[in-house]
C-alpha cells in the first residue's frame, strides 16, 4: 500500500526549480511553469524583475501558471507521474520531463563538481593555516628566547631591566630609577 506513493514520488522527482534546483517534493516552495516551459519556484520569481515578467532562465518575456492540482489539464498532464501508461503516448510530455530530468542531473552534476572544487580549497586553507600557525608559534618562542637572552644579560649589569611581553614595556631600577 505504501509502495504506491513511493512510486509517484520517485516519479515526480525531477520536478525542480530551474534556477535554485529546490525540490518541489520538498513542499518548502510554490512552483511556477514558465510560458517557455521552465519551472521556476516562488523565491527565485520572487528575484525576477515583476513588471518585465520575464523567465529567470531564459529572459523571455513570460506569463507564469502555478504548478497545482487546479490548473488547466493540458498542463496538469506535463506533470503526470507515468506518462507512458495512456493508451496514446503523448511524446510532448515525455520530452518535456525527459528535458526536466536532464537538466537536473546536469545541475547535480555541476553541483558535485563545485563540491569537490570547494573541499579541495578548504583542505589547501586549512593546511596554509596551520602552516601559518605553526609559523607564529615558533616566532613565538623565538620572541620569549630573545627576551630571556636579553634579560639575562641586561640583569649581569648593575641594573636590572625586566622586559614585559605582555606590553612591551619594562622598568628600569638601579641608579636611575625608571617606571612607565
């Protein structure tokens, strides 16, 4: 029983935003079918120029019908889960998902290769950064030995000068006595 709306689901699949590539399964979005035959969801229609009325994609002057149950039945049958089960195949509508589908694995297809692209360019900023951390830790320590040396040489003398790291200052005590 349950079998049925898997089926119908998986067959709807490829009904997708043109320009986003939202789901329209995911119910999250309205979704409209451009006069060019485009889908377009709400959100990028949204985006679009409303006084121009042009599709998204293509740029041509548009009208746009809501995807739903309600709407006039030539159109209603583009997204008929099974087209190949009437009696006469329609090719129109065939071609029109076949379009669909293709346009949505290219896009997942350019979607995965951006993915790999930008992982390979975290992994390169996440080895400089660690090169540069690795970098300012040892400046680091050659800093606290700079302060230690010279610490140990300015205390050898009469006057003793403490060096602050933490400010960059220091006092001087002995026979002038110095303070900031």
């Amino acid at each position: 029983m349950n079998k049925e709306p898997q089926s119908t689901e998986k067959n709807l699949f490829w009904i997708h935003c043109y320009k986003c590539f939202e789901l329209f399964l995911k119910k999250k979005r309205q979704f409209f079918l451009c006069e060019c035959r485009h889908i377009i969801c709400g959100l990028c229609l949204k985006r679009v120029d409303q006084k121009k009325a042009v599709c998204p994609i293509c740029v041509k002057p548009n009208g746009f019908l809501l995807i739903e149950n309600s709407m006039p039945k030539q159109f209603r049958m583009l997204f008929h889960p099974n087209p190949t089960s009437f009696k006469y195949i329609d090719w129109k509508i065939v071609l029109f998902q076949n379009d669909a589908q293709k346009h949505f694995s290219l896009g997942m297809l350019k979607m995965k290769v951006f993915l790999e692209q930008y992982k390979k360019n975290l992994i390169r900023s996440k080895m400089y950064a660690k090169k540069r951390y690795q970098y300012y830790k040892m400046l680091r320590g050659q800093r606290r030995e700079e302060e230690q040396h010279y610490n140990s040489m300015v205390s050898g003398n009469n006057q003793s000068y403490a060096f602050n790291s933490t400010s960059g200052l220091g006092t001087l005590n002995g026979s002038n006595d110095f303070t900031l």
